[in-house]
C-alpha cells in the first residue's frame, strides 16, 4: 500500500517536471525536487571548475522567475572558471554580462590576498585563455541541447570592476547582480555605491559569502552603508548568499516577491525562518 502510494507519488511528480533523487539516505543528503532541465543544465555546468552548486542555480532559477518580466541584462562580478555565470544566462536566457580580470596568476594579487592559494587549486591548473575557452564551449553544448542562444547572450568584459564602472556602457542598466569578486570591504562598499548607475528599479542583488565570517568585509559593507534599508532591502539569505532588492515599488511588494521566490522551497524539506524586518532565512534540513 505504501510502495502503491510511493509510485504514484513519485508519477506525478515526474509529470510536472520534476525528478526525484531516488537512493540518497533520510538525513543530510534527503530526497531533493529539482526540475529535470535544472538537474540536467547542471551536469554540464558542474563540468568547469567552480564553487556554485545545484542548490545555488535552482536559487537563482527561483530569483529570476519571480522577478516580473522584463529583458534588462543581468551582471555578474567575479566569474572565476564560469559556473555561476553559466548558470546564470542557462536560467535566464538573458544578455549575461560577466566582470572579472581573470588573473593568471592568483598569488600576488591584493584583490583575492585572502583566497589566492584556493583559488588557484580549483583552476585546475587552466591558463586564463583555457578558461574563457571552456566557458564558450559549455555554451555552445547547452545550446545545441537546449535549442538557446547563450553563446551570443553572455558577455565577457576582462578587467577588475573598478574599470569596468569607470568605462561601461551607461546606458545599459541591469536588472539582476551576483556580486562574487573581490570579498573586501572596500569592493563591496564600492559596487553599492554603484547600484544608482547600475541596477533599473526592482532589480535584485545577490551577494555571495555573505555573513560567511571569513570575509565579514561583505555583510559589514552591506548593513553600514548609508542606502542599506533606504534604497536596497533584504529579502532572502541563504545557501551562502545574501538576497536584497533595490528600489522596491513598496514593502507589499517586497513581501510579494519574499512569496514567490519561497514559493518552490517545500517545508518539510527546508527550514525556513521569518526575521524581524520580514526578511528570510532559509537552509536544507
Ligand atoms: C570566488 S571567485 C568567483 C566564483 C565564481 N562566481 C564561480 O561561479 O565559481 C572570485 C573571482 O573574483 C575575481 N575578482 C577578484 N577581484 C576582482 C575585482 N576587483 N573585480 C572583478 N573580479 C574580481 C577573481 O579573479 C575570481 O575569479
């Protein structure tokens, strides 16, 4: 009787979409519901070397669907080998712009003085130009299986993001940032106090190792600075990033939003806490 349940359950689930990882232990590493396409998009992404997991792309799947439609390009700063960004344009299938000097060398750096020994490790060894290569080329196979176009989407700009604002295009606004660069203080202040030029209204911020107390710099340039609650509002932290949002339309709004990004997370397999100022918590069980 309760295989029969099982098995329909499992039915319905695979007709919306969704798989279910079969064989992992109650506990940690419990059943997860991602949709198949984000499970599959991500078998090819995981491919370049990098720290995003499935967990973070199905983030930002959630981020973008429940932002209202719109075709503002998204940014993000400090790409590394390419998976986030990769993830990124996958999700969105929007002009994906990406911000970041890659360094071939990451030891004598001051801009990654604190990360220059590990991130040298996860290249996997790559010279700079291998690195853009893999990238292009993790595009062009998820294109030809999905049908996209992220080949012509995704943009690389090479340079660190203090030239990058100094010498952008100005018209172009974005509507969606992944700040994942340098983890100082000062970078973090920095890219805020951009936010006026960058961000079109409604736009969402996602700031990565954010209260991860090896950079306290991140969450410090955050909460001090003076639009923090002004301009830009928290809505969501969680699998290791902050999730705020410029300029919202009103705080019904922003509990709106708050609604629809929590909306594919299920209770009993994710714990899930409201803060004072309605913002949330949220982490796998
Ligand atoms: C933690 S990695 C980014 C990880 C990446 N988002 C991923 O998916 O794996 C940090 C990156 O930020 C870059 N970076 C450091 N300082 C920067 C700066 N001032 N401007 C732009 N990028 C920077 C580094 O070159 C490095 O590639």
């Amino acid at each position: 009787m309760l295989n029969l349940l099982k098995q329909i359950i499992y039915k319905t689930i695979k007709k919306l979409g969704y798989t279910v990882e079969k064989n992992k232990p109650v506990g940690k590493n419990f059943d997860i519901l991602y949709p198949q396409k984000l499970q599959n998009d991500f078998e090819e992404i995981k491919k370049l070397n990098g720290f995003l997991n499935i967990e973070e792309m199905n983030l930002f799947a959630n981020l973008i669907n429940a932002q209202p439609q719109n075709n503002n390009p998204i940014l993000e700063i400090g790409v590394f080998c390419g998976r986030s960004l990769t993830a990124m344009a996958c999700v969105s299938n929007l002009k994906t712009v990406g911000v970041d000097p890659f360094f071939e060398d990451f030891n004598n750096k001051y801009a990654v003085k604190d990360e220059a020994i590990y991130l040298a490790r996860k290249t996997g060894q790559t010279t700079a130009q291998e690195r853009i290569k893999k990238i292009y080329n993790s595009l062009k196979i998820l294109d030809k299986k999905n049908k996209t176009n992220l080949k012509n989407l995704v943009k690389l700009e090479i340079k660190l993001q203090d030239e990058f604002i100094k010498n952008r295009n100005k018209e172009e606004k974005y509507q969606l940032i992944h700040i994942d660069g340098e983890h100082s203080y000062g970078a973090v202040k920095d890219i805020i106090d951009e936010f006026d030029n960058l961000l079109v209204p409604s736009s969402i911020i996602i700031i990565d190792d954010f209260l991860n107390y090896s950079h306290p710099g991140i969450a410090e340039a955050t909460y001090s600075h003076p639009n923090y609650k002004k301009t830009i509002f928290p809505i969501l932290y969680g699998f290791n990033k902050g999730v705020f949002m410029f300029k919202p339309k009103s705080q019904e709004y922003l509990n709106e939003i708050r609604n629809k990004i929590l909306a594919p997370y299920s209770r009993s397999l994710h714990q899930i806490n409201k803060l004072s100022d309605k913002s949330i918590t949220i982490r796998l069980l």
